[in-house]
C-alpha cells in the first residue's frame, strides 16, 4: 500500500517537496518495503506528465511566391500555429485541418502546428520573388545575351557575359523594378574583351572674339584767364573735358559799372591733353579739338578635354565664384548669410555610345561678371551676370568635330550734343557740336570632337609637351678605376714556415682508427711522432760502445708511419691550399659587395637630385604661372576699373547736360512768358 500511495502522489514536477515528504515517512515507517521498490523509468515519467507535447521530427518545406498563397493540409485538428516572423509570411486556419499561408516578402521562417493531442509539426516557409516574369523580360530585352537571374533572399543576382557596360547598367535598371530598393540587385555580370570601350573623350574649344570701335569729335573755345579786353569766354558741350578757369583774381579802378580792370589774373585747368589743344598768346584766344577713333579686339581660347563613361555626365568649369548675401528672417531678427554663384567658361556633357557613333548631350555655358547692371543692397555691390548658354544633342561619329556659332552679342551707344541756336547754324554751327559713337561686337564660337577611347589607350593624348633642354647634362662614360683595398689582410695558417712551432706533446700511437682528412688530427699526429730530440739508428750501423738512457734513445721509424707522417703533411698542405682559396674569394665576394653598394649609392643620389630638380623647376612654372595669372587679373580689373569710370563720367555729363537742357528750356519758356506778358 505504501507503494501505491506514493505512485498516487508523483503526478509531476510541481509536485516535488509533497513526494519528497511522503518518501520520507514510508521510509522511516517501512524500510524494508523502500528496498524492495524499483525506481520509475524516464520514459514512464515523461508520459506520466499531461501536459507534455511530442514533436515530429520530420521539417517540411513549404515554397511559395511573395504576393502568392498556398494551402497547408496538416492532416489532423489543428489547435495552435506559430510563426517565427510575421513580416515574411502569416498563417490563417481556414478549416480544422487546413492552413492559407500569405508571402509578404522574400524570406525563410520556420512554422510550428500543434493539434489538438499535443504532436507539433514544423514547416519551413520559403518565400522567394517571382523572376519568370524578369527572366522572360530580359530574354525579350537583350535576346543576344548571355545573362541567367536568380534569387539570394531578398537580393536578385544577375550573371553572365554582356557585350558592353552600358548594356549591364541597363539590365540593373530593369531588374530594379522587381525589388523595393536598387541596392537589392546584385550584378555578376562581365563585360567581353572583345567589346569596344565604353568611354568618350570630349575635345572642346572654346574661342570668344571681341571687337570694339569708339569715335568721338568734338571742339571748344576758350579765352585766357585774363580774357579778351577784360572778358571771359568759353564755349563747350559737356560731352568731352574742355579747359577751365581756376584762381581768378582781378581788380577794377573804382567800384563804379564798366570801370576799367586794373589788375587780373588766373590759371588753366585742362584734364585732357591727349587731343589738339591751339592757344594764341597774341589774341588771348585758344580751342581745343576732341577727335579720338579708338579700335579694340579680345580673344579668348579655352581648351577643355574631358574623358566619361557612356551614359555618365562630365562637367568642366574655368572660372570663378562671387558672394552674394541672403537674407534671413527668424522671429523678429534678420541675419545676413553669404552664398556663392559660379561664372566662368562652363561646359557639361553625356556621351552615349552605340556602336562606332556617340549620342552627345552637350550644354556650354560662358559667363562673365556684369558690373554695368550691378545692384547695391545694403552696402553691398552685388554684379550682374552677363551669360551666354546653349544646349543641344546630337549623333556624330567617332573623331567628327561639330560646331556651335552665332552666338553673337551686338552693341551701339551714339550720343550727339550741341549748343542751342549757335549750333543750328550751317557750317559754322559744326564747331559748336560734339559726337560720340561706341559699338561692341562679341561672337562666342565653342567646336567640340568626341572620340572614343579604345581599351589599350595609354593616354589621352600621344603630344606631351617637350623640353627645350635637358635636365641634367649627359653622364660621361664608363671608366675603368682601381678596385679599393681589401676589408682585411688574410692571416697565415699555424703550419707556415715562419710560424711558432707547436709546443711538444708526448710520444703517442695513433690509433689505426684515425682517419687522415681532419688536418688538426693530422698536426697533432705528426706533433705526437716528432719529439724533441730524436736520434734515428740505422740498422747497419755499429753499436754505440756508450750506454744511452732509455729517455733519450728512439726506436727507428717503421714505414707504416712514414706512410702516416708523409698524408699527414700531404693533408695539412691541401688544408692551407684550401684555407687560402676560401679567403681569396671571401675577398672577392666582399669586393664586388662593396662596389655594387657604391653604384646603388650613386644611383640612388643621382635620383635624389633628378627628384629634387624637378620639383624646382616645377615650383618655378606655378609660380610663373601664378604670376603670370595675377597680372592678368590685375590687368582685367584695371581695364574693368578704367571702364567703369569712363561709364560715371559719361553718365554724369548726361545728367548734367540734361539739367543744362532743363534750365534751358525753363529759362526759354520764362522768356516767351515775358515776351507775352
């Protein structure tokens, strides 16, 4: 009974502590019967628990299309799905057992199915986009191409071999209209070698011819200062610089009407000598003549050379940028800010290539700064741009050049002024009359060639500019020098002649195991044979009647160490031949080291000053240039300055002669209102 009471209590894991417990109290009760129990199997346990699911371990895959629906049959009641992301693909039970699966985008989601006895099935939901339709299209587009398209998630893959590049950015933009963002296609595609090249080089000139003509006559008469029997006289339109009087100081008898001038005197003022100036002391009479005929021509030459792609825009700009303030509001208070516009020789282009003949797009543009029509605002002179611009496409094959012409610009400023009455008169009336004439004549001519580059072009172009002299002088020849000294002086092998003999070593056997090729065994083998005084015996000599200590009587050599002694020597002799060689050419090695290190030294000092010679020569051509650019500048702006003043001047001799004429007819019209009257 314990037994199944404590069966009756395990019901799952939540229930832990209270089987704990009840374990505990049959076995303090009943130890034999706790013994005797057999613990439960982990399967037995697993599916004593209710609520545990069993889950199939088969995975299906589910394909479907992005904006296309398909039916899941599970096959049994369905009680639960689960979607790993709802952005790529939604479920919908649309029966016990049947499921409607949506693709929103292309993606890979797993899908968990539970029914109703706990078994979960899985699903892998792939959702890919459609590329039968893009795949047909680009067969239909480009029918000589070899190009295949597939599909990586969300990216489009296009592969193959196309003809050309422009062909290549064409099948991106159609396939770009199969994804959300044209980043998502990604191009394998390459581009055959046999193709021509796809770049333009774009050669422009653009030449602006300027002509101006000024006429100006004119005449004035004058007294001197002192006049003509106590008079003053002087006649003039305003329209050039006439004489004037200045300082003048006289003094009269009395005080009475018409006495006579005692005393007077007075000086000239002239600003403009450059014209015929007549003055006769004698009669106190002078005139001065304005004829002037002026002619002017400007030329101007750029040379532009651009290289682009097929399809892609190039633009060039020789010019500048001028400031112009923008006002700003923000509450109650304006700020000022400055932003710049550009002016100057502009030009802009896109190349499309087909075949051996270029589709151009092209838009020159020449602008120069209009201070005639400048506007002041707030201190601030702000120029007129003087523009001339056009735009045109055309087809013209490679090397053709084309030409853009009339632009013209056509000016004539004629102002004629006169003395009233005086100047009505025939003949006469001539010198009382002045004229001034002005015409300008600009013409713009820009002449463009497009060329197609090839795929082994070196360069732009082959006509590089040459030097008049060579940067450095010529180097002399070759000549022969004494190789330097040695590093070292080789030293003597220890078996020379003049070397300290060895100290003496006992008499010693060698062993018949010794071998002859290591010479210091061979040195020591004779050192060991040789001792320090030694008394050779011949055999038929007679003996010696005198007792000789045994320590200083020898034995006679026997042959076989001749035999040794004699390859001893043989071997310590090629050992100091060898020595010697080995040293002759560690010398030479250590030569031939040291002169190839003096001619890489040399060499690389030489181009050190080739280096360093060039970029002064070429620091000296910028600044030359530099120089060169801000004399013409400062020539432009004088001639500008120059302009400008000619321009006030006349402007304010308009005036003037406008209120003359004014005062003029005021004083005409009070005339005839008094004569009236």
């Amino acid at each position: 009974m314990g037994m199944n009471r404590q069966r009756s209590q395990v019901h799952g894991v939540g229930r832990a502590v209270k089987a704990g417990i009840v374990m505990l109290i049959i076995a303090v009760l009943s130890p034999a019967m706790l013994h005797a129990q057999a613990p439960l199997p982990m399967t037995a346990m697993v599916a004593a628990k209710p609520d545990a699911a069993t889950v199939d371990p088969e995975t299906r895959a589910v394909r479907l299309l992005v904006g296309r629906s398909t039916l899941v049959d599970v096959g049994t009641s369905i009680a639960r799905v689960s979607l790993t992301s709802a952005e790529v693909a939604d479920a919908l039970v649309t029966a016990p057992n049947q499921l409607l699966i949506n693709g929103k985008i292309p993606g890979t989601i797993s899908m968990f199915v539970w029914d109703r006895g706990g078994e979960i099935r899985r699903y892998e939901v792939i959702v890919q986009r459609d590329l039968a339709r893009l795949a047909e299209q680009v067969k239909q587009l480009f029918p000589g191409e070899s190009i295949e398209v597939q599909s990586n998630g969300r990216n489009v893959i296009l592969s193959g071999r196309v003809s050309s590049k422009d062909v290549a950015d064409k099948l991106v933009n159609v396939a770009a209209g199969y994804v959300e963002k044209k980043d998502e296609v990604v191009t394998l595609l390459q581009v055959l070698e046999g193709t021509a090249s796809n770049q333009v080089l774009l050669r422009v000139r653009f030449a602006e011819v300027s002509r101006s003509a000024v006429t100006e006559l004119g005449a004035s008469f004058f007294t001197s200062p002192t006049g003509v029997k106590n008079t003053l006289v002087r006649t003039t339109t305003q329209q050039f610089p006439a004489p004037g009087f200045n300082d003048l100081v006289y003094s009269k008898a009395n005080g009475n009407f018409g006495s006579d001038v005692t005393s007077a005197s007075g000086k000239f003022t002239f600003s403009d000598f450059l014209n015929f100036f007549l003055f006769s002391e004698k009669f106190d009479l002078g005139m001065m003549i304005k004829a002037l005929q002026v002619r002017g021509l400007f030329q101007s030459l750029a040379e532009p050379n651009l290289v682009a792609e097929s399809g892609k825009e190039a633009s060039f700009l020789a010019g500048g940028e001028f400031p112009i303030p923008i006002a700003q509001g923000s509450g109650g208070a304006v700020s000022i800010s400055v932003q710049f516009k550009e002016f100057g020789v502009r030009l802009s282009f896109t190349p499309v290539v087909t075949g051996d003949r270029v589709h151009l797009k092209v838009r020159p543009e020449v602008s120069t700064l209009d201070f005639n029509n400048a506007v002041v605002l707030n201190g601030f002179r702000i120029p007129a741009l003087s523009t001339r611009r056009t735009e045109t496409e055309l087809e013209l094959q490679d090397g053709q050049t084309f030409a853009i012409a009339g632009l013209l610009n056509n000016s004539m400023n004629s102002t004629w002024q006169k003395v009233p009455g005086i100047g009505d008169i025939p003949i006469l009336g001539q010198l009382f009359r002045s004229k001034a004439a002005q015409k300008d004549r600009t013409e713009l001519v820009v002449i463009i060639t497009p060329q197609i580059l090839a795929r082994s072009s070196v360069g732009v172009t082959a006509d590089l500019p040459r030097l008049s002299e060579p940067f450095l002088p010529a180097l002399p020849g070759k000549t022969s020098i004494e190789p330097p000294p040695p590093p070292f002086q080789p030293t003597r092998s220890p078996g020379a002649a003049n070397a300290t003999p060895p100290a003496p070593v006992p008499a010693t056997r060698m062993a018949p195991t010794t071998t002859a090729s290591d010479p210091a065994a061979a040195a020591a083998a004779v050192s060991a044979l040789t001792p320090t005084k030694r008394t050779v015996v011949h055999a038929d000599a007679a003996p010696q009647p005198k007792e000789v200590p045994a320590s200083n009587v020898t034995r006679p050599l026997k042959a076989e160490e001749k035999k040794e002694l004699e390859r001893a020597h043989k071997q310590e002799e090629l050992a100091k031949a060898a020595e010697g060689k080995r040293m002759m050419r560690q010398v030479e090695v250590d030569r031939r080291n040291q002169k190839v290190e003096q001619e890489r030294q040399a060499k690389l000092a030489d181009a050190d000053r080739r280096t360093q010679k060039a970029d002064q020569e070429r620091q000296a051509k910028l600044a030359r240039e530099q120089a060169k650019r801000d004399a013409e500048a400062a020539r432009r702006a004088a001639e500008q300055a120059k302009r400008q003043a000619e321009i006030n001047k006349k402007q304010q001799r308009q005036i003037a002669e406008a209120e003359e004429r004014l005062k003029a007819a005021q004083l005409g019209y009070q005339a005839e209102l008094s004569k009236k009257r």
